[in-house]
C-alpha cells in the first residue's frame, strides 16, 4: 500500500512538472488569463497617471489660492502649506511607482 502511495505522489508531482513546463514552452507564450490580466493592469496603471496629474495641479492650486486668501489666518495658511506639501508627496509616490513598475517589467519579460 505505501509503495502504491508513493508511486502516485510521484506521479502527481511529474504531471505537475510536466503541465507547467509544457503550457509555456510549447507555445511560446504566457496563457491567455496572464496576458489579459497584464493588460488590464497596464490600463489601470496608465490611467491613474493620468488622472493623478490633474489632479494633483488642482491640489496645489487650491493650496496656494488658499495660502493667498488667508488674509493673514494662521490656519488657513498652515492648512494650505500642507495642501501643498502632501499633494506634491502623494503625486512623486505615484510616479516612483511607475517607476519601479517599469524597471521590474523589464528586468522580468
């Protein structure tokens, strides 16, 4: 009975071996989930830069229209410099991401 185990574990773990290796290599491309899956998270990626450069100029420009009416309010101020200060962060993470998305992208494929 063990030796029967045996024998089927080992050939689980060759069928398992042989169905990975043998769906990339034969025809010569990622399957069609992976591929799909890639592009859309290649849209989405594309479509938060672009909607994160609006967005973050009307941040700092709310900012500084903020810091300009104050009229003298420390408040207004303080919350203006910090209006400033994190949208101009949240916009350079966003774009280091692209960044180090990229580079891994070419380092793998």
């Amino acid at each position: 009975m063990k030796k029967f185990y045996n024998y089927l574990i080992f050939t689980l773990f060759l069928f398992l071996i042989f169905t990975i290796t043998f769906c990339t290599f034969s025809y010569g491309a990622y399957p069609k989930l992976i591929s799909t899956l890639n592009s859309a998270f290649e849209k989405i990626e594309s479509w938060i830069i672009k909607i994160s450069t609006p967005a973050a100029a009307i941040a700092v420009g709310s900012g500084v229209l903020m810091k300009k009416f104050s009229f003298g309010d420390e408040e207004k101020m303080r919350t203006g410099k910090k209006l400033i200060k994190s949208s101009l962060f949240s916009y350079a993470f966003i774009l280091s991401i692209d960044l180090i998305l990229s580079t891994i992208n070419t380092l793998v494929g």
